[in-house]
C-alpha cells in the first residue's frame, strides 16, 4: 500500500471568508461546493459572468487587492493574469491555504468530491491525480447512503446526553445509535418533520431492553443487480436475516450485509421446498425475535409475488413491515425489446395476468381487452403457450395478433421469439429455460424484435 502525499482533514470556517479570484465557468464549480459552508464566500474579477446569482456569495467586479485575504480562512484562484499572480504571492505571504485550480503542483490542498448529509460529510480525494475515479466512487457512496441520513445524525447528536442517562453501558448505547441511524422507520418519521419523537421512543424502547423486529418485502427486480432500487440496496446492508425466493440470483443475495442470516425458501432440487404458510410464520417468528428481516423477491414483490399473504399475516402479528418496489419482469421484458406496451392510437392500457391456471371466463376477458387495443403481459404461460393463443383466438382474437416472448428478461441470459398468435398456436418452438413473459397485442409490432427467433417454421432450443 503506497503512502499518502497529503493528509485528510475537516478544515473549519465557520465565521470567516473563502475568498475566490475569477469570474468564469472554474470559479463556478469552486461555488458550487464551498457554499455548502457556512463561510462568508467572496468573488473577486475584473470578468464577472452573470452565473453567480443563484448562490449566496458576495460579488466584486474589480481588480483584486491583498487586503481582500483579511479574514480569509481558503483562497481558490480560478483565472489566470497579474490578479491571479498577486493573489497567490499574497495568500503564501500571510500562510493562507492556497488553491490554484487545475494546477496542482501550486496547490496547498486539493477539493475532493465531497457527499454531504450535513453534519455527515464524506470526502474523496485522489490527490489531483484522477479527479474522475473521485466523482465515480462519490456516485456509489451516494448510493448507499439514505437523503436523510444528516438529519438523522442530527437527531443523534440532540439525544446524545438523554442516551448517556438513560443507557449506562457503552456497548449498549453504541448498538442504540445503530439502530437509531438505519431505521427506515425514523427516516420516514424525520420527513414527516416527527424525527425526534421517533427517535425519543426508540431510545426509551431500546433502554427497556425491547428489540422490535421489521420485514421489509424487497422487489429484487428481474435478476440482474445493477435494476436493485436504492433503497433495497440500503436495507439489505441492515438486514440480519435474508428470507429469499430461489428465483432471486446468488449476487443479489450477496448484496446483503456479509454476517446476515440467509434463507432459501424457494423451490430447487434437493432442497425442502418451504409452503407459504411456512414463509408466513417464519417471518414473523424472525421479526417477534426483534430482528430486521430482508424477505426478497423475485422482480416486485406486489406483481404475483404472494406478498398480500404475507402482509396479511405480519398485520395479525401486529408487526412491522415495508414495501420496497422492484422492477417487474413484464417492464424488464418491455425494456429490453423496446417494446412500447402502451402506445398513442395503438394502445391506451397494458395488461398483466398470470396464465397459469386461468380459466375460460379470464382468457374470454384478455381477449376482450386486447381486442379493445390493450397490451397483455402474461405470467407464468410459457409450458402452455400454445393452448392460451388457441383460447385467445377461440374467444375472438385475430390469429394475426403480433406476439412477443422474453425469457430471463433483465438478465445477460436474455432471449426473444417473435410471431403472432397463429405461429404460437402452431407450437414448433422449444423456448429457452427460465421464466418467460409473453407479449400480446398491437403495441408489441412497435417493438425492437429483429433478432428473435421466430415462432413459426422452425423447431429450436436457445440455451
């Protein structure tokens, strides 16, 4: 591990000046970040640009002179010339902290991409050297942490002498404020302006010694890792217990905090397949032993995903859940085929249903509503593919009605098949392994189906 050329630090100030020379675009981006401060900011040019009024700074158009430093605790010099060069003689002459933008051989100290959740800051510096791999890791620790975060720092910091008293064991008192730190619950209270009385009761509960437990239903969306929201990315990292759908890959799992408990509960071979009674009383078991509980599925968790049941039974507990959206299969399937599924003068709705058991009465209504210019997206259809087009065409649809079939969609093992409800019928094609989605409808003639192997006129396995 190579030695670091400067050393990372919090320079404070409050109640003095950051004075900026220049006018331009460079002195801008200084703006930008530094009125995140609390310091008085100054620009000084004889070249102002009328970009600065957005921001609470004082503006000079002139010459810069030495006694514009008195009270300054940084100077930036974002211009070039005879007030740039003063400037930087005159800040070394009183031992004020230099910044020469984009020269960092004149530098005493470099501005790192900074991610602020005031009181909380998290500054990445690469020393001048690769400001771009800066902004980049700055984009994924944005990621991680929750907009609230600051506020409720804050809120630590306002109970700090009620926990000392009410929490005399440190290990304890630092396990409080954990907890206090990764609840969802507190971040919604704090954006409900109702933080603090949150977090008062979650001191006094955590001092009583009770462990409340949560669920969180997570959409793990179709399969690929990058399509997880955000925010399931967040309460996987403060789950103690993964309860996931074998559907759900092993690298969305593994995005869950490294010492969580995980749990398969889905189908696959040699293993007990678990009964949703059995997922019922296990996440409630988990979560009246006051631990947070991660239940992952397969794209959302409300689209086919059996939460109403599992949400009917944390309710009976009395327990607390949340619902954290994932991008479903259908919408997955539609991106990647571009496939418009509602489309102006061609389609006013879409459809999702599950094909899987329906009965004649549903496929009469699909038929309906797909003759009405409504997209289908079915579900759990593709072993009996064939005999829903049959039924679709029975009830009134045109065997020329455009289809369309992704199987694995969102995932690098993504297929297509193209053709209308007649080529399907006809059942010459062996579709690929994994879950499918078929396309009914106008729309789906719009889409960007080129490449897929065709329904018709061949037999084929795509692996």
């Amino acid at each position: 591990m190579g030695q670091l050329n400067t050393f990372p630090l919090s320079y404070k100030v409050q109640g003095q000046r950051i004075v900026i020379v220049g006018g331009g675009e460079e002195a801008l981006n200084k703006v930008r970040l530094v009125t995140k401060t609390t310091a008085q900011v100054v620009i000084i040019s004889r070249s102002v640009e009328p970009l600065f009024s957005g921001f609470p700074v004082e503006v000079h158009a002139r010459a810069f002179a030495a006694a514009d430093l008195d009270g300054a605790a940084l100077v930036f010099v974002a211009e070039e010339g005879a007030d740039a060069e003063l400037a930087k003689v005159s800040a070394r002459a009183r031992g004020i902290p230099l910044n020469v933008v984009d020269v960092p051989s004149e530098c005493d100290f470099y501005t790192p991409s900074i991610v602020e959740r005031a009181p909380l800051t998290v500054a990445i510096s690469t020393e001048g050297d690769a400001p771009v791999l800066a902004r980049l890791v700055r984009a994924r620790i944005e990621a991680m942490l929750a907009p609230n975060l600051g506020k409720i720092a804050g809120l630590a910091g306002r109970l700090r002498h009620l926990a000392e008293s009410l929490i005399q064991d440190g290990p304890s008192r630092r396990r409080f404020y954990e907890r206090l730190v990764t609840s969802p619950e507190i971040e919604r209270a704090e954006s409900r302006g109702e933080g603090l009385v949150a977090a008062t009761k979650l001191l006094q509960q955590h001092a009583a010694g009770e462990r409340r437990g949560v669920v969180w239903l997570i959409g793990a969306g179709p399969g690929s890792e990058d399509l997880l929201t955000l925010r399931a990315q967040r309460l996987l990292q403060e789950a103690d217990v993964i309860v996931h759908d074998q559907l759900v890959p092993s690298v969305v799992v593994d995005m869950g905090r490294r010492d969580a408990e995980r749990i398969d509960v889905g189908k696959a071979k040699g293993h007990h397949s678990f009964s949703q009674a059995q997922i019922n009383t296990l996440i409630v078991r988990l979560a009246r032993e006051g631990k947070r509980v991660a239940r992952l599925k397969s794209g959302d968790p409300m689209v086919f995903g059996r939460a109403g049941e599992e949400i009917s039974a944390l309710r009976k507990a009395g327990l607390q859940y949340q619902i954290v959206p994932g991008i479903s299969a259908a919408l997955a399937a539609a991106a990647d085929t571009a496939t418009p599924v509602t489309l102006r003068k061609v389609s006013s709705g879409f459809i999702m249903a599950t094909a899987h058991g329906a009965d004649d009465g549903e496929l009469n209504h699909w038929a309906q509503l797909a003759q009405s210019g409504l997209t289908l997206a079915l579900y759990m259809g593709k072993s009996i593919a064939s005999e829903v087009a049959g039924r679709l065409v029975a009830h009134g649809l045109s065997p020329l009605t455009p289809v369309g079939i992704v199987v694995n969609a969102g995932r690098s093992t993504m297929t297509t098949y193209s053709g209308n409800l007649s080529s399907l019928i006809e059942g010459h094609a062996t579709l690929a392994d994994g879950p499918a989605i078929i396309f009914v409808g106008e729309a789906v003639e719009a889409g960007d189906w080129a490449d897929a192997a065709q329904l018709a006129g061949m037999s084929f396995k795509v692996a």
